[in-house]
C-alpha cells in the first residue's frame, strides 16, 4: 500500500469534504495509508485561533486517527532535516512537511503550487 503525507489544505478539504479535494484525490486518500503531520495540526490551530480557519469541536489527532490516520509526530531529525533543504521555500509549515516526507520515505500530496514549482522528488500533485 502506498503512502502519503498529506499537504495541511488536502487534509482539512477531506475532513471538510470540500469539492475541490476532487474524486480521484478522495478515491487515493480512501485506498491509501494516509499520514498526517503534527504540524498540520498545529497550523490548523493557529488558523482557527486567527479567526482564519473554522474546526469542528473535539480532539484533531482523535478525528484524524478515527479515520485511519497516522499521527506523525514532529522528530528532532525532522527538524534538523530542514536545515539541509535544497530548497528555498518561506513557508515554514511546507519547510517541516518536505522534510519529513524527505526523512520518512514518503510521498508529500499537495495542490500548493509554490511547493509544485520546486521539483522535488517526491512530492506530487494531488
């Protein structure tokens, strides 16, 4: 089974059920082991407490974990991974993602076109 870490805007259009996630990307996430960084979590807490992003009530890491999830939790390799990013990229949420996909063998989903535009291996368009 294949593996993918998603990208914090896919994550939150599947647990919204948004339509621009897409069939093809519903059908991937539904046959795939699916995992879903701390950082994610993290950033979507930032945006919901901005006024930003609205959640719904409850635990994320229990929702995302109900549905098969794999929590990934932020390693002190992974954040040392970024300091050697070939990468130029401000974002540093994405910085974190790319490095854990990197680290963990695992292909980064996303439709970011910032992160697209960079051609790294292993990260791929949803």
């Amino acid at each position: 089974m294949k593996r993918y870490l998603l990208d914090t805007h896919l994550i939150y259009w599947w647990m919204t059920a948004d339509v621009r996630l897409g069939k093809a990307t519903q059908a991937l996430v539904a046959r795939s082991e699916i995992i879903v960084s701390t950082a994610s979590v993290w950033e979507m807490v930032l945006k919901n407490a901005s006024g930003k992003l609205p959640l719904p009530p409850g635990a994320l890491g229990e929702q995302f974990e109900a549905q098969g999830f794999i929590l990934l939790p932020i390693l002190p390799r992974h954040i040392e991974a970024v300091r050697h990013l070939a990468c130029a990229h401000a974002d540093p949420f994405d910085r974190v993602l790319i490095a854990q996909a990197q680290d963990e063998r695992v292909t980064l989903l996303t439709r970011d076109t910032a992160l697209l535009k960079l051609g790294l291996d292993g990260v791929v368009k949803a």
